[in-house]
C-alpha cells in the first residue's frame, strides 16, 4: 500500500488499521466515512504512530481516540 498518495482508500486503510492495532470496542464508533482526504497528513501522523508502538496505556489510547475525533468530518 503507497500511503504516500492521498486517497479515500488510503483514509480506509489507515482507519481499520488503526482501529485493528488498538484491539478497543468502542472505536467502532470511528469509521473510515468519517474521515475525506482534507485531514490525509494529520491521520497518516497518527497512524505510523500507532503502527509503531506494541502496546498502548489507557491514556495514550485516550489521547489517540481524541485526536481521531478531531479529525473527524464536520457534518
């Protein structure tokens, strides 16, 4: 996957994968329709982010679901 070329599929990969990586219920809240190519740098910062670390504290999991929320699409 070339995650270096903005695109709605890209944007759905990221999301499932970080959704994936951080194993939480209640990220199904998060979808990939959320997201459109506006905010592509901003989730690719925090997806490497997460694909980088193993394990994750309450907080910093906190902070991740947060910052996903403010990238969200405003409807």
């Amino acid at each position: 996957m070339n995650l270096s070329q903005k695109s709605i599929e890209n944007v759905d990969y990221m999301i499932e994968k970080i959704k994936e990586k951080l194993k939480v219920l209640n990220f199904g809240a998060i979808k990939p329709s959320h997201f459109d190519e506006e905010m592509y740098e901003e989730l690719k910062e925090i997806y490497e982010l997460v694909m980088k670390k193993n394990s994750f504290s309450p907080n910093e999991m906190q902070a991740i679901a947060e910052e996903l929320g403010n990238l969200r699409k405003n409807k």
